[in-house]
C-alpha cells in the first residue's frame, strides 16, 4: 500500500508540470520568422585586351622642333605648298621655350611650308617646300631670309650684308646674279643678328644702304634708290672746307657755341649748352627753288642732331635735323623768332647711318619741300612760306651739352 501511495504522488506531480506549461491562462510565445538570404553581389572583372595586341601608331608624320633660336616660339603654322594662306597653329596654348624639343603628330604627308613665329607674330624662321613622310626633324635656328625687291632705276650687281658692328663690307651675297629693275630676288640662310645692308650697281656705285637691321624669319627690303637731281638744276655754290674762302666761322668763342675756322676739310661748331641750336647761313647766295646738301657727323654728346636750313633771315626758317643716334629726321619751323609745331615730327629712317657720316638734302620746289637722307627720298610737305631765302647749316643739342657737329660738302642747285 505503501508503495502504491508513492506511484500515485508522484504522477499527480507530474500532472500540474504538464498543466503549468500549457496554453492555458499563459502569455502566447511570439513566433520567430525565418530571416531571408542574402545573396553576395558578383564580382565584374575588368577586360583586358590580349597582351599581344599593338597600340596603333599615329596617322601621318611627326615633327620634332628643337628650338634654337634665341626666343620661345608660340605659334607654328604649316601650309601646302602651293596654298595662298598660312594654315592653322599646331602649338596651339603650348609654347616651345628655347633650348626645348617639341614634337607634332598626326601630320598628313605631302609638301609643305612650316612657319615659326614668336609672341607678337613675328616670324622666327621659314622652312620651305618640306616633303613630310615619317619622322622628320626641324632644328629652329633663327636663320632669316631677305627679299629684295628692285623699285630704283638701277640694276643691282651687288649686295652686302655686313654685321652693323663690323668695319668692312664683307663678301657679295648675289654672286653672278644680279636685280634687275622691277626684280625682286630672296637671300637666304642669313644667321640671325644685326646688319647693315648695300645694294650696288654694275659701276659698283652705291644705288641705297640701310643701317641697323634686324634679320631673322622673312624681312623683306623695297630699294627705291637715290634720287637723281631735277634735270633743270644747275650747281651754284659748293664749298667742301679745304680752305676759309667763304669765310666760316668766329674769330671769338661764345657763351653757347664756338664756330671753329674751317680745318682738315671740315666746318665744325661746338655747341655748349643743352637745348641750343646753332647754325651760320652762307651770306652772298640767295635762291627761291633749289635743292641744298651737306655731309654731316656729330661728337660727344649723344643726342644732337645736324641740321640744314632754308630762309630770309634767323628768325624765320625750314630747319631739317638727323639724329644719329635714333635714326630719326624731322622738319622743323621756325616763323617769326618762335618755334612753331614741327611740319614733320620726328620719323625713324633706316637709311640713317647711326654711327658715321650723313647726308642731309633739303629741295623746294613749287611750295612742297622734299627731304632725303642720304640721297634717298624721307618726307615731304606743303609750305610756300619764305619765296626766296639763305641756306644755313648747323646742328643742334637737347639733353645734354657740349657737342661738336662737324660739316663737310655743302653744295646748292638753283632750279632755273
């Protein structure tokens, strides 16, 4: 009995655990919803191409510049041949400095014209008719070329072209070639820098010469010549200083200038003072249409100016100046005893010797007054102030004193 007690005790235990767990009078347990799977991205591997497959070469020729010439080159322009017109700039915003290599591709072949020019457009070097296949090589060099066209009377047997800081002319660049008139003719291969140039006849008579020139790239020279005299002029007075017979210069030296007495075949003045102008007229000789010369050359101070003039007395005159030292003329007036505005303003020629001796000529003819520097036509203008008058010669100083204008070969026409 005792033993059934235990078996029925037991299994009522068991009973209220089983209750206790049940649905019954508890709170529900929430129900866990599977999680869904994420999948993992594929990876994308980049295509390579086979390892075998050649790079394609560029299209056409290649240009590789070197720059030598001194100055960057910005712009390089390629033209066919036998086109009218500059193509377009290949550097585009790139800028070749000097000493640097540069190249161009894709270049289609065929024959062509290639132009270097610098910052402002001017032209560095020309290469011409250049047959472009492949690779090709242009070593910029600054080399220049001159045209010479041929608007004097003359023929040109002759041209120089001389370093400007050089004492001798140097060899002919024509060889057995000459310039006919209305000719015109190229010099090539001239290496960059800075010349005086000569063109001569077949007399070997110098027809023009330039000074100071600058050449590299294209330059090109229109030569028009010295002009000749007026058929209807005929020599009145010249007087080259070998003696005083005209009687020149003061016996006294002045506060402002000294004319000096005539010696070695020259006439000189040394001017004093800054800003001063000194001049002597030949007395005896009067004239109304003439054409007057003088050879001139000036010392010491560095920016005085010959001068040739032209009128009745010292208070009224034309009064033609060179000056050296910027290779500048102008016509000056003075009416009046009071210097008005300058007929012609101060003008660069190139035909002015800024180093040596020149030529001033001074022609009036019919109210219009021509000036030649060096033989070759400068300026001209209307005036028909002063119907007749005296010539005088002379120079004058500005910045600075103490000059010495030195004048040989006066010479005057009268137009009859």
């Amino acid at each position: 009995m005792k033993n059934i007690h235990w078996i029925l005790l037991t299994a009522a235990v068991l009973l209220l655990v089983v209750l206790a767990c049940g649905p019954s009078g508890g709170t529900p347990t929430a129900e866990v919803q599977p999680t869904a799977e994420v999948q993992p991205t594929a990876k994308v591997e980049p295509i390579l191409p086979p390892t075998n497959t050649p790079v394609p070469a560029p299209q056409g020729s290649t240009l590789e510049i070197t720059n030598d010439s001194g100055t960057e080159v910005w712009y390089v322009y390629l033209s066919p041949s036998k086109a009218d017109q500059w193509g377009e700039d290949w550097l585009e915003d790139y800028v070749i400095a000097d000493g640097e290599t540069y190249s161009i591709a894709g270049i289609p072949e065929g024959t062509y014209d290639v132009k270097a020019e610098d910052e402002n457009g001017e032209v560095i070097e020309v290469w011409w008719d250049v047959d472009f296949e492949g690779e090709m090589t242009w070593i910029i060099t600054g080399l220049g070329s001159l045209e010479v066209i041929n608007e004097s009377d003359d023929t040109i047997a002759y041209l120089y072209i001389s370093p400007s800081d050089s004492t001798v002319w140097g060899d002919d660049w024509l060889g057995d070639d000459v310039i006919d008139a209305g000719a015109s003719y190229i010099v090539g291969d001239i290496p960059r820098g800075t010349y005086d140039i000569k063109a001569v006849d077949l007399d070997e008579d110098s027809v023009e010469v330039l000074y100071n020139i600058t050449l590299y790239g294209e330059k090109n020279w229109t030569v028009v010549g010295k002009t000749s005299l007026p058929s209807n002029a005929v020599l009145r007075f010249e007087d080259d200083f070998q003696d005083n017979r005209n009687n020149w210069g003061f016996d006294v030296e002045g506060e402002d200038a000294f004319y000096m007495r005539p010696a070695d075949g020259e006439y000189c003045i040394l001017i004093k003072r800054s800003n001063f102008t000194a001049w002597e007229w030949y007395e005896p000789f009067r004239t109304d249409e003439f054409v007057a010369e003088v050879a001139c050359y000036v010392e010491g101070a560095e920016d005085a100016s010959c001068g040739l003039g032209f009128g009745p007395d010292g208070d009224n005159l034309y009064w033609f100046e060179i000056s050296p030292l910027d290779q500048t003329f102008a016509l000056f007036l003075l009416e009046d005893g009071t210097w008005q505005d300058r007929l012609v303003d101060w003008t660069v020629s190139t035909n002015v010797n800024p180093g040596g001796t020149n030529s001033l000529s001074m022609e009036r003819v019919g109210g219009v007054v021509s000036l030649y520097v060096n033989g070759v036509l400068a300026g001209q203008v209307d005036s028909d102030r002063f119907p007749t008058g005296r010539v005088g010669i002379g120079g004058s100083t500005y910045d600075q004193g103490y000059a010495t204008v030195c004048l040989d070969n006066l010479r005057v026409w009268r137009l009859e």
